[in-house]
C-alpha cells in the first residue's frame, strides 16, 4: 500500500505495508512505514493472540529473542 505526498509540484511515492506475525503469518493491526523506526515493539497479533518482541527499520522487521522464565538455568 502506498501513501501519496506532495512534493514540489512532483509526487512523492512513500511505501507502507502492513506488518504479519511472525508466528502465524497473518497481518496484524499495525502498519509501518519506509522512515518508521520500533525498538523492543510488543507486537500482538489478533487472529492467533500472541505476542512478540519486534524491531522495525526500513520495513525490515527482526524478532527479538528472550529467554522464557521456564528454560532460563541457574
């Protein structure tokens, strides 16, 4: 999806796409663009109601891994 800009009497493309779940695959809620930056983003997805932590740059999406509290040694 493309959102259109104004610019100097030219038109300026920016791109936007929606982010999918990086565990099921389908979209979420939340849509991102090319100049969007997220840090340790919550990403929560309605269809199979789980959460995961993202980064997002350049609409380049990374899941973060943590270590569960059940796998974690002392």
């Amino acid at each position: 999806m493309e959102q259109v800009k104004q610019k100097e009497g030219g038109i300026l493309k920016i791109n936007q796409e929606w982010i999918c779940c990086p565990i099921c695959g389908s979209k979420t809620r939340i849509r991102v663009r090319e100049d969007t930056v997220l840090e340790n983003f919550p990403l929560y997805c309605p269809k199979c109601k789980l959460e995961s932590l993202i980064e997002v740059k350049k609409i380049k999406v990374k899941v973060i891994k943590e270590p569960d509290a059940k796998t974690q040694s002392r």
